[in-house]
C-alpha cells in the first residue's frame, strides 16, 4: 500500500494532515485511503465504529484558529467525507480570501460545514441557512450546538428558488438532491421554495456574502435575484453545475449586471467560481484576480 503522504496516490493527505491532529487525523486519513482501495472498507469501519460508536464520527480541526467539532454521519458517509475535505481540510469558497462581510447567505447548506467555517472566521456575523432534507437541518442544528454558533445562525428548512411556493425535490446522496428529475433518485419529497431577496439586509451598505451550492438552481435563484439589476456590496461564491450549459449563462449575467466573475476548479460538470459586484471592484476585498487560478 502506499504511504499516505504520497500525494500522486493521496492528493488531499498532507492538507489532512496539517489540518488535522491526533485521532481526528487518523480517522479522515483511514476513511480517505479507502475510497481508493475498497477491499479495506470492511476493516476500516470496524475499526471506526470501535473508535466513535454510535451513529457518527465525530472529528476535530481548526478554522482561523477556532477548534471546530464536526460529525460524519455513517448514513451519509460518502457524502459527509467529501464536504469535509472540501469545507473542513479545504477551503473551496476561498473565504481566507475575503475581508469580513456583514450579513451571510448560506444557500443549499447541506451538514453546515460552510457554516462552521464563516462562524470561525467571522464571530457573531448573522448568517441565514437555507436547507430543505430534514436529516440535514438536523446535523446542522446539532453542529451549531457543538460550536456554541447557534446565536447567530438562523436555519430554514427551504429550499432558495426563483420564486416562493413548493416543488418536488429528488433525494440522492445527502449533498445531491435537487429538482431535477433527469438523474437517478433515492425518493423525492415536496419542499417548500423562497426567494432570496426578501432575506437580504435592507441597508445596502452592508456587505453581503452569498453562498450558493444548490445542485443546478442556482440558475434560477441569481436570474430572480438580479432581473432588475445588480445589487451594490455582494459577493457570490458557488459551485455552479451543467457548466457546459449554465457557465455562458453566468458569464453573460455578470457582464450584465457589471459584475466581476472567476472561476476555479473547472471540471466537466461543475466549477467553483466567484462573483465580486462593481462597487468592489476597487476594494480590497479580494486577493487581486492576478493571484486566483482559473
């Protein structure tokens, strides 16, 4: 087998281990090796259940110098690994590079791990949480009691859409479901659906941070958003879905609405990007866009 910091075979390891310390390293390290050698898993979560019984793992890191719990659910594991190493170990939303924003949107939280992640960041900024799986506002109501970031999070149990009212959603894995019927499903359920103007701060002076991963709605919820022009002092980061069909869509809103889009981590189906409106285009901000990958 190859050593775990071998980072052609393990590219996440030696972010796993600097993030992580102690028997939370060991955990995510075991659970990661096994996605690449399968034969093992059997051993693995029976090692892992006799570390962490009950029905989650729990694990410890650090976010700008706040120690987080989280939990891994074994029902959802393939799915809470890979929040985990994208929003725990990672940091796919780049927010190390932004200055602290005064309001948050966390759209499509799934277990809440951007949400630890901008209250270990940014303590006490109000942060509204749309989600619409109840097995998903319950971990993130149980890792916002974990954190002590309750006081500041409002959870709601939606999902953002263009418009208010309700719609069928898919569920898949517990960080896939969507409405859209055109890939496989474990089930669906009603759900209600908001718009997500009526959330916004009325001051527009306060610096708005939106975070979108919505599984391909994000389309409709930005085309709602701004059909009547941008909005001053935003910044959207997202990972945005079907880029062959929706990245020329939102490449051609930004120009619209002036805004200033780039996008990383570009893949045959998703890309993470970011969008920065015009009043901030000369601001600090953000790191210059010289610096970003694209």
């Amino acid at each position: 087998m190859a050593s775990l910091t071998d980072t052609g075979r393990f590219p996440r390891a030696k972010a796993i281990i600097s993030s992580l310390s102690g028997l939370s390293r060991v955990k995510i390290l075991l659970l990661v090796a096994v996605t690449s050698r399968p034969r093992y898993r059997s051993l693995v979560h029976a090692l892992l259940k006799l570390i962490s019984p009950g029905s989650r793992i729990s694990f410890r890191y650090k976010i700008a110098n706040r120690k987080i719990v989280s939990f891994l659910r074994w029902e959802y594991l393939d799915s809470d690994l890979q929040s985990a190493l994208e929003l725990a170990v990672g940091d796919c939303y780049r927010l190390k590079q932004l200055q602290r924003p005064d309001f948050i949107v966390d759209g499509g939280s799934n277990s809440g791990l951007f949400l630890l992640a901008a209250s270990a960041r940014w303590t006490g900024v109000p942060i509204v949480a749309f989600e619409p799986v109840p097995a998903n506002v319950e971990i993130i109501k149980a890792h916002l009691i974990a954190n002590h970031f309750e006081g500041s999070v409002r959870v709601v149990q939606a999902a953002l859409a263009g418009k208010d009212g309700s719609k069928r959603f898919y569920l898949r894995e517990a960080n896939q479901g969507s409405f859209t019927d055109e890939l496989p499903a474990e089930g669906f359920m009603d759900v209600e659906t908001l718009a997500l103007a009526p959330f916004l701060p009325s001051d527009p002076n306060l610096l708005k941070l939106i975070k979108l991963d919505i599984e391909g709605g994000e389309v409709e919820v930005l085309d709602a958003l701004f059909r009547d022009g941008g909005i001053r002092k935003t910044i959207i980061v997202m990972e945005l879905h079907n880029t062959p069909v929706t990245r020329p869509w939102i490449e051609e809103l930004a120009h619209r609405i002036g805004y200033r889009i780039e996008f990383y981590e570009v893949g045959s189906v998703t890309a993470h990007c970011q969008l920065l409106s015009p009043d901030l285009l000369a601001t600090d901000t953000l790191i210059p866009a010289s610096t970003l990958s694209v």
